[in-house]
C-alpha cells in the first residue's frame, strides 16, 4: 500500500514538473533569455553620459575630430585637431591647424595663435604626440621634434604644452575632459541605429582644461581662480546604440572676457565641436616616440636673452611665448640667426626710454630682415636689469 502512495506521489510530482517547464518555454521548447542590460542605457539618465564616457574609453581607442571656433562679426579663427588615442594605452597623436578669416581682429589673433616674436601667424601648424611619460611637438615648418618631460617650465609660470596631456584621453584640450563632470538636463532623445542625444551643461571652471595656460589667463574670469565654479556651459552630447560617444557639442560664449581693454574684447563667440570614430584598437598602432629627429626641450628650449650671438634659433616652440626660442644647428635650416645680445642696466625706464635703449643696442635692426627683441617691463624687473637681442629671420 505504501509502495502505491509513493508512486502516486511520484507521478503527480512529475506531472507538475512539466506544467511548470511548458509555462517558461516557447513553442520549440528554448527557455527565454532576460535581455541583457545595456551598458549605458540601462542606468539611470543622470548617469548616462558618465558611463558612456566610460564605455568608449573601454572599446580601447579612436580616431577623432575636433574643432575650436572663435567668432568675431563675420570673421572666424577656428582651430581643427585631428589625431588618434590609444585609451588602453595612455598613448595618442594629433595635428593641430589654424585657420584665420582675413579681417580678424588682430590682437586676437596674436592671443588665440600665441606670441611668437617676429612671427605674424604665431604656432598656425603643429603636430604632437603624447604618452605617460612625455610630450613631442613638432612645429609646422619644423623637421625635427621637441622632447617635453617632467618638469615643463622652461621660464617660472609658463607652461602652454601640459594642456596638450589629457586625464580621459591622452590627447588633451578635447571635451572629453569635461563629459565625466557633465550634468544632464534632457536625455534620451533617440537617433538612427538606437543612439540617444543629450543636453546638459558643466561649470565653467572645468572649460579651462582646453586652452594653454596663456590663452586662459585671457579666458577665464577673476572669481574662478578663487575657487567658484563659473557660469554653467551648455552641451550636447550623442550616444550610438552602442553606448559610445560619438558627438559632443559646447558653447563657451560665457569663458569670453567682458572688458573692453582685453585682448578678445572683439571675439563674440566661442564653440567646441567633437566627433569620435573608428572604435577599436589602433590600427596601425599609435608608437610610443615619433619618428624622425628628436631635441631634449630641456636642453634646446631656452629664453631669447640666453641665446649666444652666431647661433641659430627657430621660434615656434610650442610654449607660445616670444621669448622662448629652440637652439638648432646653423647647417640646417632654421627661423633666425642670433647677431647681438646686449644687457640693459638699471631699473625699467618706461616704454619709450626702453625702447630707444633697445634701438641703439641693435644698430642695423632697420635693415630687410633684421628684428630686435627686448624684456617686456615684468621680465625687466624680475631680473633687475632688462636685455635685448638682435637677430636676423632666415
């Protein structure tokens, strides 16, 4: 008798065994899959820029496209950065390239391009690699690269090359740098292929990490550097069905100076447009060191004043000051040729004195190609004496 109630029990069980595996498969009998969670997509909005951020760093690497337009009426500068990132390897390679509508203002542009002594375009054309460990810039008319480690100051407080060196990407000064601070407003807006766009803005502070030093001391406004984050930056980013960011838009119209006596005062508008392609491992690989003849910067960048007459010099260094040149060889070719270098003594005279006295030194400087350079009043002062040197371009 037990034996029978067992194998009622038995047969019962198994019965409901299979009324329970029938409700969770379909018709051909395969158990459903839950969908898997999107990497992006399925977080919570506010998190959804971050982590696509995230996700695009993680594919390994990408070709991108970057462009910085300055407005001025109807004229524009606009600066176009093309390269590779290697994000698995810390590594990257871009070209930078300036155009300048004619009619631009031109103490904007001196201030956009840098101020390259007797250079009428500044750093127009450049190229740069970046790793952990070093920066290689390489001027447009240049054949040979500058090799930028450690400690980049070659004068006390100037340093326009470390903004090259990005913290989410290697290559720097693109709007990665401020999409992991971003904070989304509207999201979830839909595109082609399951893409998603976005508006939100970041503080204004966090826009100082795309320009060179120089360039933010004319950008920024007083009450950042005491520590207030500025006005919000609106921006728009796109997502692919993927998760990665392949678009990101900014209108930094707020970083522009309000005082008439600034060198920007005429430039009106200001926008950063970034797009991200070619997802993947780079291929060929992003190297480690460019090709070509290398100069260690900290042996060949030097202040004007320190340069030796009958030496040779070449003017764009990527530091953007006029008064840091590179020492090159006199048998290639190369920007100037060093005819003169004079100490002015005593204190600062004032801007008309200083610059007779700068005459004089450079006697012949009237002639075709001959230019003089000589210490602005803050370099005349932190010396205690001023200088200046004569020099005749190439």
């Amino acid at each position: 008798m037990n034996r029978r109630l067992s194998a009622a029990r038995s047969a019962a069980l198994a019965a409901v065994a299979t009324l329970l595996l029938g409700a969770c498969t379909g018709s051909g009998g395969d158990t459903e899959a839950a969908p898997a969670a999107h990497p992006v997509f399925s977080a919570p909005p506010a998190r959804q820029v971050f982590l696509a951020l995230r996700h695009t760093q993680e594919t390994g690497g990408a070709a991108l496209r970057q462009t910085v337009t300055f407005t001025a009426g109807r004229t524009t500068a606009v600066q176009t950065v093309t390269g590779r990132v290697d994000f698995a390897g810390a590594r990257g390679e871009a070209s930078s390239d300036w155009r300048i509508d004619p009619g631009f203002p031109a103490t904007a542009r001196d201030t956009i391009l840098g101020d390259l002594v007797a250079l009428e375009t500044g750093a127009a054309r450049g190229r740069y690699t970046v790793d952990t460990r070093a920066i290689h810039y390489r001027a447009g008319s240049a054949g040979y690269w500058l090799r930028y480690e450690g400690d980049i100051e070659p004068l006390w407080g100037v340093d326009s090359v470390s903004h090259l060196r990005g913290t989410e990407s290697a290559v720097g000064g693109t709007l990665l740098e401020v999409l992991s601070g971003v904070r989304p407003k509207a999201g979830g807006g839909t595109v082609p292929g399951g893409g998603r766009t976005y508006r939100a803005d970041f503080p204004l502070a966090h826009a100082l990490a795309l320009f060179p030093g120089d360039l933010v001391q004319e950008l920024a406004p007083i009450p950042l550097f005491a520590g207030s984050p500025g006005a919000p930056v609106p921006v728009s980013v796109e997502v692919d069905g993927e998760g990665r960011i392949v678009r990101a838009g900014a209108d930094l119209a707020a970083a522009l100076p309000s005082s008439e006596e600034s060198a920007l005062a005429e430039v009106t508008g200001l926008r950063v447009e970034l797009t991200l392609s070619d997802f993947g491992p780079p291929a060929p690989a992003v190297g480690t060191a460019p090709d070509g003849r290398v100069l260690d910067a900290a042996r060949s960048v030097v202040p004007l004043y320190e340069a030796a007459a009958g030496s040779c010099v070449d003017l764009d260094t990527g530091m953007r000051h006029r008064s840091l040149v590179a020492r090159v060889p006199c048998e290639g070719r190369h920007d100037a040729r060093i005819t003169g270098r004079h100490d002015l003594d005593g204190a600062y005279p004032g801007p008309d004195a200083a610059l007779d006295r700068a005459e004089r030194a450079c006697a012949d400087v009237k002639s075709p190609g001959n230019w003089r350079a000589w210490s602005t009043p803050s370099e005349w002062r932190d010396r205690g004496k001023g200088w200046v040197t004569c020099f005749r371009l190439s």
